[in-house]
C-alpha cells in the first residue's frame, strides 16, 4: 500500500480533468494494477489535500513496498537459491548453452515482470543473463523484489 497526499488549488480541485473536489471518498482503478481511494479533504500547512491510498491489485499482491532492512534481507535472501545482494539490489547470474536459451529465458522474466508491473535490470549475451531487482522509489530492496524473484527462480 502506497499512502500520499496530493495537493489541490485553492478552489479544491486538481484539474478539469480530475476533479476530485466534491468526493468524500472515491475508489479509481488507475489501471489493471492499480487502484487510488481518495479520501475526505483535510488542511495541511494552509493548503487543501486529499490523502490518496494506492494499493496494488494485480501481479505481485499481498506486499508492502517497503524498503527491507538488512537483516530482513538475509533471512528472505536464505530461501532463495543463488541470490545474492548488491549496491542495493538482489542479484542473480544465470549460464545457458547458447544465445537462444538466453534469450529465451529473459522472454520469460519481460513476461513475469509485465504481470507483476515490476521490472528488473536485464543483462544477457551467448549463454548468459543477469537479473538486478530493485524497488527504485524506495531506494533499495523490498518484498515485491523478493516476491518477483520467487517467480523468476520457478521458471529457471
């Protein structure tokens, strides 16, 4: 669940185009993944707001988004197999026979992280790929990274 305020002009509304400024509380799905709960108006420093709540309903669920700690990250990293951490990143190497295996299996990882609407750092050539997995707006490892090396470590 991702929690924000967004800021509103002085008549109350964001824009003609999402105008929000009359709704108590409202429920937008953004897209397939998505979904916004805006709530009641409230005051901060002057200025009028509505708490927006995201939370993710589609892909990688039941996860928080929140940035791990380093020993939450060696308890989670020892339930996979060849991870490893990095610069704020899990890591992974894999060896294939050839260019075609590779490229092969980073098909599979683009369609695992379009379902998940999380993307890895992918690189690969003749009989290699390395995955990286970050959450980049949380400046490092979170259990959606976790969640969606899980997935790539069933498809290899």
């Amino acid at each position: 669940m991702y929690v924000s305020n967004v800021f509103f002009g002085e008549d109350g509304t964001l824009s003609p185009a999402h105008d929000t400024a009359n709704v108590a509380a409202a429920k937008i799905n953004v897209n397939r993944y998505l979904r916004i709960t805006i709530k009641p108006l409230s005051v901060v420093y002057g200025k009028l707001s509505k708490t927006i709540i995201i939370t993710q309903s589609k892909g990688v669920k039941n996860v928080k988004r929140e940035k791990l700690g380093a020993d939450e990250i060696t308890e989670k990293l020892a339930e996979l197999n060849g991870w490893r951490t990095e610069n704020d990143m899990l890591r992974r190497k894999y060896k294939f026979a050839n260019f075609a295996e590779s490229l092969a299996f980073v098909n599979k990882v683009g369609a695992l992280a379009e379902e998940a609407d999380h993307h890895p750092d992918i690189t690969f050539g003749w009989g290699h790929a390395e995955i990286a997995l970050t959450t980049h707006d949380r400046g490092g490892v979170t259990d959606v990274d976790f969640a969606l090396a899980r997935k790539i470590g069933a498809i290899s």
